[in-house]
C-alpha cells in the first residue's frame, strides 16, 4: 500500500514539471515565467572556497605594469600599459595605483637604516569589476619626478603598481627602473670630472632641510684624482639641489686637507669643510662642460 501510494506521488510529481538528477533529487523546477535553480552543496562550497583563496591572493586577479622602456632620466615621461588578469573568481578592484619607490638611508641611534619613501603616486584605473579569467589592458603616461635619485651607488628606484581588492589581499607589481642624468646634470657631472675628480660614492641620505619636497638628498663623493686640487682637497661633494628646466642649483662640500697644525686641528673639529650653493643656468649647459668647470673652478679654488 505505502509502495502504491509512494509510486502515485512520483507520477504526480513526474507530471509537475520537475525534473530530477539520477540519484532522484529535484534539479530544477520549471513554473511559467519562472526558473528555480537549486545548486548542490558541492557547488556552494567550492565557490566559497574560490573566493576565500582569492582573499589571501590564491587564484586572484593579477597585475603586472610594462614599461616602453626601463630607462629615464629627472622630469621625463613614463609610459607603459597595466596588464590585467582575472584569477578564479569575479573581483571587484576600487582602483589600481602607480607608484615611484625608492629609500634613504637614516641614522637612528648610532646605526643606519633604510627607509622606503614615495616621490609620487597617480591613479591609473577607476573601479572596475574582472570577471574570471578575464584579460585587460590600460595604458598610462606620467612625469618622473625632478628629484628621483639616480641609479649611482646603492640606491634602487622602482615603480609599485598596487590594485586595490576589498576585503582580499592587494595584488602588487614591482618593476626596477634605471635613471640616468639628465643634460644638465650630465653635463655637471663632466665638468667636475674634467677638474681632476673621481666619483667614489654615491648615497641618498635623510636631509629634511634639504630636500626639495622630499625628505632626503642623494649625494655625490668625489676625491682629486689629478688636476690642481690633489693634495689640496680631501673630497668634494655634490648635491643637486634643485632640477628645474631653467637652471640647476648646486651644494658644494668643500673639504680642505689639514697640512698645518691649526689645518689638521681644524680637520679634526669639522671645521675646514665649507658648503656652497651655485646656481647653473640652462645657458651655461648649453655652452658644455668646459665652461662649466671654469665656473666651478672660480668657486672651489676660493675655499681650497
């Protein structure tokens, strides 16, 4: 009797609409107008699982930056695309961002660290949602900053891109750029070299009274080599204060050797360096570096 029953209410539903998978589970019910999908456990739990991977940045969207080139020079323009890749699972990014990273070093305590430190950031894409496994590109275009460090010495300089995932782990690109001086500063830097220098190190180092908008300034060690300061001079550094497209303006440290007692006297307390500031106008550069080491020189021989 309960087998007969039991067959006609499986008739009754057979003829309702529904439809069952091969275990007799309903699959789907079909009403007019009207569609009523119910996943399986297993579904729910592995798109659960997606996304919880996804938070933690297992199958994410990710995002790599091409660049047209990897050197640059102060003040020049960066161009380049953002890849795009969709992970497992549809995410929506709130912003992708580009940013140029580098670090100075900073006493603390009797020690030195180095400490990262943004020049600049732009906003390269709006929010935008990416579909699983989908691919995009989007261009950009923005101007390195005037006072980027150069790639002399140990001072790296990179480009962050960071897409911005809410509630997900923020997936980030670095890509290491070159930067090469500019005319001006090239220019600057031959001219010294032309009076007998040698650079021996360079280093950015944590000077907030310095900085143009920054809290650092890279410096150049230079030593006489040759040239009419052998012997005179202990080192020379250089500091490029200010690289505007007008003119350059310079910091000397002129460091006197101590030949006579009161000199080494002096050399012990600090007291035989003297800091200077020239001011290079773009007419000077463009008269080459021969005039610009005489201009130097008329500087330098003052305080040796």
């Amino acid at each position: 009797m309960r087998r007969d029953r039991s067959n006609r209410n499986e008739a009754s539903l057979m003829g309702s609409g529904l439809s069952f998978n091969k275990f007799g589970m309903i699959r789907d019910v079909t009403i007019p107008n009207l569609q009523i999908t119910i996943f399986s456990k297993e579904r729910i739990k592995m798109s659960f699982f997606n996304r919880m991977m996804a938070s933690v940045g297992i199958g994410a969207t990710k995002v790599d930056t091409l660049l047209e080139k990897t050197s640059y020079y102060p003040g020049e323009d960066i161009r380049g695309v953002v890849r795009i890749e969709g992970g497992q699972v549809e995410q929506k990014i709130e912003g992708i961002d580009l940013s140029i990273m580098t670090y100075y070093v900073k006493e603390v305590n009797d020690s030195k660290v180095q400490q990262n430190v943004e020049l600049g950031r732009i906003r390269v894409a709006p929010p935008l949602t990416v579909m699983p496994n989908e691919k995009k590109e989007i261009g950009f275009s923005f101007r390195l900053a005037p006072n980027t460090p150069l790639s002399i010495g140990r001072t790296p300089v990179w480009i962050k891109t960071t897409a911005d995932i809410r509630s997900a782990m923020d997936p980030t690109d670095n890509d290491r750029i070159e930067v090469i001086p500019s005319n001006p500063m090239n220019v600057v830097l031959r001219a010294i070299e032309s009076l007998g220098f040698r650079l021996r190190e360079a280093e950015t180092v944590y000077a907030p009274r310095l900085g143009d908008a920054s809290p650092f300034v890279q410096e150049f060690e230079f030593v006489p080599q040759s040239g009419p300061y052998r012997g005179r001079l202990d080192e020379l550094e250089l500091v490029f204060l200010r690289n505007r497209i007008t003119e350059l303006e310079l910091l000397l440290q002129i460091d006197r050797k101590g030949s006579s007692l009161f000199g080494m006297f002096a050399e012990a307390m600090d007291m035989d360096e003297s800091f200077v500031r020239v001011t290079v106008s773009q007419s000077d550069i463009e008269r080459g570096p021969e005039h610009v080491a005489t201009l130097l020189h008329n500087v330098i021989q003052r305080y040796a």
